[in-house]
C-alpha cells in the first residue's frame, strides 16, 4: 500500500481554520485520497475524499497538490468538537470498496 | 447517513470467557465488513475482512481460530473472541460501506473489551 507522512500533532485556536498536511510522494494513479477522523473513545468518521481535483463538503475542503504528492485538509473554522486525530489514507479505487490501511494521523488539539 | 451500530459497548469479564461482538449495518446491505483492533495510543490495525456468505479473510497474524467472524446476513457481522485472555483487552472496531463504487467507510463505536 502507498504510505502516507502526518505530523504527529497540531495545535490550532478555536474558530481558526486549520490545515493539516499530508505527504504521499509515492501515490500511484488510482489512489484516492481519503480523511477519516477519530474522536476519543469512538470509531472513526469519514470526511472527505478526493482524486485530483479540490473537494469541498459540509465538514471540510481537501486541496490536492497538482502532482498530487500531498494533500491538506482544511477545516475552516475549528470548534472544540474537531479535537480527534485525523488519518489521511490512500486507497486504490481499482479494486472497489477495499480495505483501509490506517497510519498514525495526526492528533489534533484544539485551543479554547 | 448510513449507520453501523455496535454492541455491545463495552465488556469485561473473566479470563477464559468467550465474547461476541455484533456489527449491524442499519440503513443499507453490506456484502463485507471490516473488524479492526485498537490498543491505547495506538492506530487502527486491520484483523480481517467480513464477507457475506463466505468466510473471512484474515490479515497476517491474525488466529482466524482464536477470532471467529460469520457474516450471515446483509446487515450483520459478529465476532467472537474465543477463550479471551488479558492480552485480548483491546477496543474492536467495524466497518462497513454501501454497495458502490468507491464507497466511504462508515464505522460503529466499538466495543472496548476488558478481560480479568
């Protein structure tokens, strides 16, 4: 599976945005780019996915670079409640609905 | 959205003991499901995928005899951890995800496991 690089934490200010980065410098042409979030003590909440053009929906934007070797996910206006660890996961979509392979994301703290 | 619920939510009971976790899939049919283990402070690691009407493909190192999975239905997975030990304390995930191309996945709680 191609391998992604999250910093392993962040801090952000309450209703700031935030812009969590990933590297995926060995994403191959079928790979999708996908977020997923963990709040504590629960399972993990989709959030967004992409191919190669920016994506926006109601939780977040997701801007892939042009060459597509990393990706950020932009929440716009962090809350308390986005405090959770975030993992950017790359899946390859040539084979249906596979299984993800979750790294260590990157944990989020967010600053009242 | 779509719903995956888990139960239970959290168990603890004596070594030795036999758990089974249910996932359910509440608003679509799911041909596969996932089970994934937990430990504290660390990430999600697959155990096996779920498959309707067939067995289970187990990830590498996983005892497919230790971890029983059927998935009997559309919109149910169970997995029982057989003859539990304190090592087996972990928190157990599932997932599922709507018939489609390229589907996110949708997961339950989890279900915290304790073993004394």
């Amino acid at each position: 599976d191609a391998k992604t690089t999250q910093p392993n934490s962040m801090e952000s200010n309450e209703e700031e945005p935030v812009h969590l980065p990933c590297n995926h410098s060995t994403i191959s042409g079928t790979d999708y780019i996908h977020w997923y979030r963990q709040l504590p003590s629960q399972g993990p909440e989709y959030v967004i996915h992409g191919l190669t053009s920016n994506v926006n929906n109601r939780m977040a934007s997701l801007a892939i670079a042009e060459d597509r070797k990393s990706s950020t996910l932009i929440l716009h206006r962090a809350t308390l409640r986005d405090a959770a660890v975030y993992y950017c996961i790359l899946r390859d979509a040539s084979f249906g609905n596979e299984k993800l392979t979750f790294g260590t994301g990157t944990r989020l703290t967010i600053i009242p | 959205g779509a719903v995956v619920s888990q139960h239970p939510s959290r168990v603890i009971c004596k070594s030795g003991t036999s758990v089974k976790i249910e996932c359910r899939s509440l608003d679509f049919q799911a041909t596969t499901m996932f089970w994934y283990r937990q430990f504290p402070k660390q990430s999600l690691m697959l155990m096996a995928t779920s498959n309707e009407g067939s067995k289970a493909t187990y990830e590498q190192g996983v005892e497919k005899d230790k971890f029983l999975i059927n998935h009997a239905s559309l919109t149910l997975s169970t997995l029982t951890v057989t003859s539990a030990h304190p090592e087996d304390s972990s928190f157990y995930i599932c997932s599922a995800s709507k018939t489609g191309w390229n589907q996110p996945q949708h997961f339950g709680d989890g279900t915290r496991l304790s073993i004394l």
